[in-house]
C-alpha cells in the first residue's frame, strides 16, 4: 500500500468513526423532548447533498446540530448557517461543532428566525426548514430571498400524522396548526417561483426548487 492510498484509508476509517459517534448521538436524541429528523428524511436529505454538492447550507430549526453535521460531513467544501431559538439547544449544537471538527464551517445564530432570517445575505443552495410548523409562512419570503436560483427549499414536518392531507381526523387543539401548514403549503404550490413537490416520506417534506 502506498502512502497516498494508506491515507485515503486512513480518511475513510476515520469518516465511519464519525459517522458511528453521529448515529449514536440520533439514537439518543430519539427519545429526547426534540427528536431528530427521521431514518429516512435524513436519508433523502443527504441524497440531495451528495447530488447537489452545495456550497451555502441554511438550517432553521438547527436543535443540538446533529442534521448540521452530517450536511458538513456529507459535503466537506460547505459552509452552513444554523438558527436555533433555544439556549440550550444551541449550546449543544456549538459543543456538537466544535467535536466533530466542523465549526470552522458552521455558524450558529441563537435567537427566533423570524428576526434573524432578514439580517442574512448571500445566497444558500439549501435551505433546510425545520423550525415552528406555524411559522413557516413567516420565513418563507425571506427564504425565498435567500434561495438561489435552482437551489432547493425542503420544508419538513408538512403532512403531520396525516393531519395535513386529510387521511387522519385533526384533534381539535391541533385544528389551528393544521391550517397555517396548508396554508404554507398552498403559498409553495401557487408560487411561480418555485416548483414543489410533497413527499411522504417522514411527517412529511416539501421540496421546492427556484426557477
């Protein structure tokens, strides 16, 4: 073996340990109060990654950074923004950062989106959406903004149980937010700018490319 492929091993054995301490961190966060994204939104979210190779990643919604590291992990050129609202969250999400090695490449804004996403600049090639269901409406402008042109928008969490499309009766305490999702989502499918398609994969991931 010689000693360019000697350290391209040397790489990849220590990508699988990562990956490795990664999962068991989600394995945890399961049965946590802030589950992580599901087996198979992550699955699909790092399909795109790999496809797309994006250069700018936005996360709204970043919790402890666990869906954060695996973009940067999955895309070692990307640079990623995260917002997360709270304190404690974020502090993890930093800690998170800094023991896998990426918080050279990621910045954490700790406050509510809603007031962080207009002081942003540039441009993301996605943007991941995970943040309060109702107020998805709120960022979507000011995601939109941000989102370059043939860059993706994947919004999670957009059918609910079920609740959204109907298959599933909506417990009355839950009626409210039902309407604001299908609101947003009719705002997705009526927009010129973007093309949407609804998966159900998860609760639920909107994929909205801009034209």
């Amino acid at each position: 073996m010689n000693e360019k492929t000697a350290h391209a091993a040397v790489l990849l054995y220590c990508m699988n340990e990562l990956f490795k301490e990664l999962s068991a961190l989600r394995e945890r966060a399961k049965g946590g109060r802030d589950p992580t994204v599901p087996d198979d939104t992550l699955s699909y979210l790092l399909k795109i990654v790999r496809e797309r190779k994006p250069k700018h990643i936005l996360e709204i919604g970043a919790a402890e950074g666990l869906t954060s590291i695996y973009m940067l992990l999955e895309a070692p050129e990307a640079t990623l923004t995260a917002i997360e609202l709270d304190a404690e969250r974020a502090k993890s999400a930093r800690e998170n950062f800094r023991h896998f090695g990426v918080e050279g490449r990621a910045t954490l804004h700790e406050g509510d989106a809603g007031d962080i996403l207009p002081l942003l600049e540039g441009k993301y090639d996605l943007i991941f959406l995970d943040g309060p269901k109702v107020q998805y409406r709120r960022y979507l402008p000011d995601c939109k903004r941000l989102l370059k042109k043939g860059g993706v928008l994947l919004s999670d969490d957009v059918l609910l149980f079920g609740w959204v499309d109907g298959s599933v009766p909506v417990p009355k305490k839950r009626k409210m937010l039902v309407e604001h999702i299908r609101e947003y989502l009719r705002f997705l499918q009526d927009d010129p700018e973007l093309e949407t398609t609804v998966l159900k994969i998860g609760e639920g991931l909107a994929v909205s490319e801009k034209r």
